[in-house]
C-alpha cells in the first residue's frame, strides 16, 4: 500500500490554508511538510496534529492506495 495525502492538500485549499499556514500552526518541522509533498510516510502523532488543527478525521487528509502494479517483462 502506498500513503496519498491530495485530500489535505484539497483541505487547505477549501480552507484557504498554505502550506506554511499548516506549519505554524501544527508546530510540524520543515522535514515532515516535505514527507507529507512527497507523499513518503509520516508518524501518527503528525496526522492527528494536523487533524486537530483542522478539526477533521484521519480520513480527511490521507488514504491508502494498492502499490501499483509491476510491469512485466515480455521474453
């Protein structure tokens, strides 16, 4: 399974946040704001800051999806 998090990045948008708005006001460090871009995993405490922050549920900014598939190799 791979970690997505377009649906926080859509959250702030509605909520007419920036990033560096999530920053402040989460307390997360500029290392983590780069995991969460590149989609890389993040600890459960980050999530549930930023869920405090925002008063919304886990299921608000992130979801798991299949890892893709592997293309194989045709002999």
């Amino acid at each position: 399974m791979i970690v997505s998090y377009k649906k926080l990045w859509y959250l702030l948008i509605d909520k007419k946040l920036k990033k560096a708005d999530l920053k402040r006001m989460t307390g997360i460090s500029p290392s983590t704001l780069a995991n969460l871009t590149k989609d890389k995993n993040v600890s459960l405490e980050v999530l549930l800051k930023i869920c405090d922050a925002l008063h919304c549920n886990l299921c608000d900014i992130v979801e798991s999806l299949p890892d893709p598939e592997p293309v194989s190799e045709q002999k």
